[in-house]
C-alpha cells in the first residue's frame, strides 16, 4: 500500500487503498468467475436484462482510469469511462483506478470477451482528486459537480486516510462531507473498509454508506475467505462496519500499461479497493431494475441499502479459515453481515414493495417510508415455524452545512427502535441503540402465525424517512437447495 505523506490545506493523509498482484493470465480466473454465483452472483442478474444501463458511478482516486482502453469502448464513438481532474495537475491514467473501473463497467476484450464487470452498462466517471495531499475542497468541488451537475447516483472511493492521520469515528469532515451529499442528494456511497489497519478506515466510516470488506478464495475456488488485510469493525465509536464483504482476489481486469492490456489483480490479502466496486456495480443494477417500474421509491439509496444488506450471505470464514458462526453472529467484525449478493438483492427489489398496516402475505418485499415524531409503524408478516426471517431497517444520518468544512449534525440524532413480536407475544427481537443507524434481524420463527414488526421513531424528529427490506427463508434439508445464491 502506497503512503503519500503530503498534506494539503493543513489536512489529512491520503492513501491508495489497493496494493496491485499480478499472477500468470493464461491461469488466473477471469472477471466473470467474481461476478459469478461464487462471487458477488451479479452474472445471474446480467442475465435478465440488467447492466446498470443509464447509472452514473462516481469514482473518486487519485489517479484516472484509461479511458481509451478496449475493455471501456462501448462503440466506436462513446466510452463507458469518462475522465475528470480535479488537481489542477491534468488526467493521469493509474492501473488501480482502470482496474476499479473495470470490476465495474469492463466490456470485455479481444482476447478476454467474457470478462464483463458488474455492471457493464454503467458509465463510471472516474475523478481525480489526489495529487499527494487531500483536501475537503476538492472533494466537495468532484462530488458536486458529478452528482449535482452530472446526475450521478453512485459513489466508490479508491482512496483511504489512516487512522493514525484521523480517527474514523464518523466525526471528521471526510465522513460528513459522504453523509451529507448521501442524505442530501439521495446518492449510494460504496464505501471500502479499507487496508491494513486494526479498525475501518475512512470513507468506510461514513454512516449513510455502505462499507465493504474483501474477499479471497478458499480451496474449492470461492470467495469465501476475509482477506488478511481487509479492515475489521467495528468503528472507533462502535459502530457495525463493515456491512458486506465482496470479492477481492484475482479478478483479470484492463489496466493502464497499454490500451489492450490486461491482468489478474488483487490477492489472497483481500484488497479493497477491488471489493467495494463489486457493491458500487451492484448498486447500479438495482437501480436501473428501479427505472423500469412505476413502483415509488425502489430507486432510493436507502431502499439500494436495506436489500444488499438483508440478502448478504453470512457463511464466510474469518482470516484465519475458521467459521464466523452465522447462526449465532448475525455481524462478524471482519465479514460484516456476509458476502454481497447481487441476485438475491435483485429478488428482494422484485418482491415489491410493502406498507405498514397492510397484512403482509408475501415471502420477501421492501418498504420505504417516512415518520412523524414519536410515530410508529406496524409491519404484519404471515408466517411458519421453523422458517427464517431476515429483516434490516436503516435510515440516514442528517447534517446541517454551512460550508465544505462545516457540518452540524441533527440533534438530537433521528433514531429508531425495531421490535419484533411472535404471534403469542413473545418478543424475539429489540434493538435501540444510539449509534447504529441500521438494525438487521435473522431469526428462526418458533411457531405459524402472524409476526408483528414494530418501528418507533423514539426522538423528536419529524419527515424521516427509512427503508425496511425482509425476506422469508424455508428451512434447510438435504431435499432443499442451498438458497444463498442459486434461488433467483
């Protein structure tokens, strides 16, 4: 991992957050096995029409991609990379910023046709806002001109600050100046958890984002295993970070040696810069999968949020190869609530969307509302004993501006409390806690009936607005498919 020790407008360390491996290509897996069933199962949701078409991807690092490269030639005319520098120092084509933009939006090549990125029809527009230093105002200046003037509804990072140069708490400029356009301007930040560091580092503390961890292969070919130098959580101020894992290791991506060429980055340490794009492409699938339908606020960041969060598969093993124990921690600080996957996602987002006080009959769904004070919403679900319910909530953080270096945060903090009740009564699941700002539930239901989930907006807060995603999953047996990635 590259340190550059030049600070900017008295400010704070930037640091690239991948380290780059290279190994043999005529070995190495190709791009479309970490997109595959093994990896983020984004292949499956290409397969039904879905590239992320019409979806602009911020990427903000401090280098550019190569946008002449063949794997962004979309046609003779139009490239699915477009460049920006925000230094004053001109466009620089790095290999860590094209590779990031390949796990994203790659189109193949002449020799490696079926390496496809996450969303190859995205259009990443790749920033450069990093000449040594970081500043808050060249940051601001990127995500301004790129979300408000550009219409870009993404985020991914390729940059870290350390936090030996400034604690991720959540407090520092950095982190609010992320929330603020999230909550502001309705944006998904695909955050990384970052590299080689005890705790999560910023941008991955950032509240209204989702952070991601890498991911290695196990022995049999999977993206199973936390890399060694992925990031753990929580944050300094205990906070569940990361949320997803994604893959990280040996993925044959372009990179910026020559317009033509490729090569397998990342390694068993799990790197991720090459994580987070995994959840950035994600994103911009379910997105466009939004734009298709006359159903209201399926396209929201939160609601993106709520279904790649409750549809993330736990059974990942720690760094050590150990399980991280899925049915009794449902958030593992190195693999957050489990690898992303996109396909699953996708079948929540389809389920469609659900109301508080309605009887809800449906096996999976999504909600997104918005509360008075002290309100509550009461949820209905039907159903079995012995199925699992997996149900997450979670909102923004709000913050007052009143420059790029000035944040105030709403106080008191909108907060909310996730109860769930079997239907004898018996209460299953209670969370209320001053930090968190997502709760997630996985419980095996100990009888049929109707299931009461109750959301309370404990503050004095009023037209907040949180997104709900739940799914019902049958019971394994040796006669049920694995239903973590193959039920779509």
């Amino acid at each position: 991992m590259q340190r550059l020790l030049n600070p900017i407008q008295n400010q704070l360390i930037a640091t690239v957050i991948a380290a780059v491996s290279f190994f043999n290509p005529s070995t190495a897996p190709a791009l479309v096995e970490s997109v595959g069933s093994n990896g983020s199962n984004a292949r499956i949701v290409q397969q039904q029409g879905l590239t992320g078409k019409g979806i602009g991807i911020v990427m903000l690092s401090s280098g550019n991609a190569r946008a002449a490269h063949e794997a962004f030639a979309v046609s003779d005319a139009e490239r699915a990379v477009i460049n920006y520098d925000f230094t004053g120092k001109g466009a620089k084509a790095a290999s860590h910023d094209t590779q990031v933009a390949g796990i994203i939006t790659a189109q193949g090549g002449q020799q490696y046709p079926s390496c496809l990125g996450v969303a190859p029809g995205a259009c990443v527009h790749s920033a450069r806002i990093s000449d040594g230093g970081l500043s808050p105002y060249v940051i601001d200046r990127a995500l301004n001109e790129l979300i408000v003037n550009k219409g870009c509804r993404i985020v991914v990072t390729g940059v870290q600050i350390p936090a030996s140069a400034a604690a991720p708490n959540g407090s520092s400029v950095w982190s609010k100046i992320y929330d603020y356009y999230a909550e502001h301007y309705d944006v998904f930040f695909a955050n990384a958890a970052g590299n080689s560091d005890s705790t999560v580092t910023i941008f991955g503390d950032s509240y209204n984002g989702v952070t991601t961890g890498g991911l290695a292969l196990d022995s049999a070919g999977r993206y199973r295993i936390i890399g060694s130098i992925s990031n753990p959580g929580p944050t300094l101020d205990l906070r569940r970070k990361p949320e997803l894992t994604a893959p990280a290791q040996r993925q044959m991506i372009p990179n910026a040696s020559g317009d033509t060429s490729w090569s397998s980055a990342g390694s068993a340490r799990g790197e991720t810069s090459f994580s987070a794009p995994h959840t950035a492409g994600a994103a911009a699938l379910l997105m466009e999968r939004a734009a298709q339908t006359d159903t209201p606020y399926d396209d929201k960041s939160l609601t993106i949020k709520a279904v790649l969060v409750n549809a993330a598969d736990p059974n990942v093993l720690d760094k050590s190869g150990k399980p991280t124990d899925p049915d009794k921690t449902l958030w593992h600080p190195q693999r957050g609530y489990g690898r992303l996957d996109a396909g699953r996602a996708l079948k929540l987002l389809k389920a469609g969307r659900v109301r508080p006080d309605h009887p809800i009959e449906n096996t999976a769904g999504w909600a997104y509302e918005t509360m008075g004070f002290y309100d509550r919403h009461r949820y209905t679900i039907n159903a079995k004993k012995d199925q699992r319910l997996n149900l997450t909530v979670t909102w923004h953080r709000k913050l007052r501006r009143y420059s790029p270096v000035s944040y105030v945060e709403e106080a008191p903090r909108f907060n909310l409390q996730l109860d769930i009740k079997s239907p004898s009564g018996q209460v299953l699941f209670s969370e209320y806690d001053p930090q968190n700002n997502l709760r997630k539930a996985g419980l095996v239901l100990p009888e049929d009936g109707l299931y009461r989930v109750e959301i309370r907006n404990r503050v004095y807060q009023k037209d907040r607005s949180y997104a709900l995603a739940f799914e019902l999953i049958q019971p394994f047996n040796n006669n049920t498919e694995n239903q973590s990635s193959q039920d779509h």
